[in-house]
C-alpha cells in the first residue's frame, strides 16, 4: 500500500501540472472523464492550490511565497480527501481498470483534473490581466526586427 501511495502522489502531482495525452487509453479517458465529471470547481480551485503550495517549497520559490506548514498540512488534507472519494467511491471501477494498465492511464486521468484546476484559475479576469503584463516590457525594436517582413 505504501508503494502505490507513493506513486499516486507522484502521479497526482506530475499529472496536475502536466498536460501529457501520449498516454492516454480509452481507460485512461473513462477514469479522466468520471474524475472531472465528480469534481466542483470547489475541487478544482482545492486542487489548483495544493499545486501552489507544493511548488511553493522549491528553494527558487520560497522567497515569494508565505506560505506555511500549517497551509499545507490542510491542503494536503483537502486533495487526500478528494483524492480517496474518486479513486474509491465516484469512480471506483475505472480507477480499477486504470491499475490493471498502469501507472500511464493514472497520469493521463489526472492530467484532466488538473487542466480544469488550472481552467478554474486561469479563467478569472484579474488572472488574464496578470498574463499579459510582461507584454509592456518586450522590446518592441527587437521583436520588429525579427518577425517583420521585409
């Protein structure tokens, strides 16, 4: 049991950041569609920060970022939780069927589940502002003289 902890969490964490359908199999697309079927865009926003908080630990990051061991205990308690409710009560037997192919059909699954996290987020206005504000310090001359057609 502790092994396929391990690589669940791998998966989970890889998959959700990740958009990857190489893997895909018809399992994989069943699991994938149960999983994003049964989950709310409360799931997904849970989701979409467990992914910050988990990023947030990587040294590079740590210094823009306040978050603590007390956040991500109760974050890693939300996408536990999520995480056993579609795996063992919502989509049960495609979860089984997953195992018997694999790790790959997991990935492929959870790849959907966290592109609609990251939908969830994405798809706020003050988000879509943010995107394009490095726009204001291309450098234009140079970007002109490389794309122009003469």
């Amino acid at each position: 049991m502790y092994k396929i902890l391990n690589v669940l969490s791998a998966i989970v964490f890889g998959s959700a950041i990740t958009v990857s359908y190489a893997a895909a199999t018809p399992i994989s697309d069943a699991l994938g569609a149960c999983m994003a079927d049964n989950t709310t865009g409360k799931d997904r926003k849970d989701l979409a920060r467990w992914i910050f908080i988990t990023m947030s630990i990587h040294p590079a990051l740590q210094d823009i970022s306040k978050v603590n061991k007390s956040d991500q205990t109760d974050v890693d308690k939300l996408m536990g939780a999520l995480v056993t409710k579609l795996l063992t009560e919502d989509c049960a037997p495609q979860a089984k069927k997953a195992m018997d192919e694999g790790t790959e059909s997991f990935k492929a699954a959870f790849s959907v589940v966290g592109q609609l996290a990251m939908q969830e987020l994405m798809n706020n206005p003050d988000v879509k502002a943010s995107l394009s504000g490095f726009t204001h310090y291309i450098n234009k001359d140079k970007m002109n003289a490389v794309f122009s057609k003469k």
